[in-house]
C-alpha cells in the first residue's frame, strides 16, 4: 500500500487540477456572458483569482512530482561526474529549504488574514494563501524524496528530452566522438 501511495497521490493531483481546470473555465465564462448581458456578476473575477492560484500551486507541485519542471543542468553537467551527486544533493537540500519556507511563510499569511473577508464572497481571503502552504510541503516532501534516492541524483535528462543521441558538447563547443 505504502509503495501505491504516490501513484495515488499524483491521480488525485491531477484529478484536482482538471476540477479547478474545470471551475475556472465556468467561472470566466459567466463572467463574461453575464457582462455581455449587461448584468455582471461581481463575484466571478474573485474566484477566477482564487482558482488560479490554486490552479497555480497544483500545477507546481504535479511537476514536481513528475519532475517536468524547468532544470536548468548547465553547470552541473559542467562538474565533473564525481562532484555531480554531491551537487545534487546541494541542490535537494536548497530545495527543502525553499519548501520549508514557502510553507513558513505562507502559513503566516493565511493566520494574518484569516479574519478579513473577501470583497464579493461570504469566506476569508485566507483561502487565496492554503495553495501555499500545502504546495511549500509538498516541495520540501519532494526535496527530501528526491535526496534519498539511491543514485543521489536525478537521472539524466538528455534520454527523457529525447537528446541522447546527441553528442555532449565539450568545453572547446566541439561534440564528443
């Protein structure tokens, strides 16, 4: 069951980011009939924010659990290989940092505003910085993962960008032989 757990947590990640997919598309599509129709509804640009950010904060953490998010591996690839996991290990811990962060300080948000109420809508603006809070967690729970896996390092993304028959370049520009 244990091992089931992340395929089961990125279905419903995925599942939750097609709902609010979903409730954006709705929620801009009446405002803008309902303005057409010269009776706006006030509330629809208010909700359309707050889905975006939760749309926001879904799409960081499904890619991160996918590990399609951008990776920048220039100066990595730059070390030499046997520097390259210890790197990356750098590179995880900053990441749990971050995450770490994130969560600290979004928590602070939604505590500071959890009394003020929203403009158009009967519920606390708070609900705008929850999206933080649980992607922060998710990143730091992610960086963690990521540093404990066996090879302590990612795999390299030269085969998953379908480039691995592609020379490596060689710090002269020349392609490797």
């Amino acid at each position: 069951m244990l091992q089931r757990l992340p395929g089961l947590i990125d279905r419903a990640l995925a599942l939750a980011s097609m709902a609010v997919v979903a409730l954006l598309l709705i929620c801009v599509l009446l405002g803008v009939f309902t303005r057409a129709a010269g009776e706006p509804l006030i509330w629809t640009d208010e909700v359309a924010r707050l889905l975006m950010v939760w749309l926001a904060c879904l799409g960081w953490t499904l890619a991160s659990r996918r590990r399609s998010h951008i990776r920048v591996r220039y100066f990595l690839d730059k070390l030499p290989l046997s520097w390259q996991p210890q790197a990356e290990r750098v590179m995880q811990a900053a990441i749990v940092l971050f995450g770490v962060l994130t969560t600290w300080y979004a928590a602070d948000l939604v505590e500071r505003n959890w009394e003020i109420e929203a403009t158009s809508l009967a519920f606390s603006i708070s609900w705008m910085y929850v999206p933080l809070v649980l992607a922060g967690v998710a990143t730091a729970a992610q960086g963690v993962a990521e540093a404990l896996r066996p090879e302590h390092r990612a795999p390299p993304m030269r085969a998953a960008a379908g480039m691995d028959d592609v020379a490596p370049v060689t710090p002269a520009g020349k392609g490797v032989e």
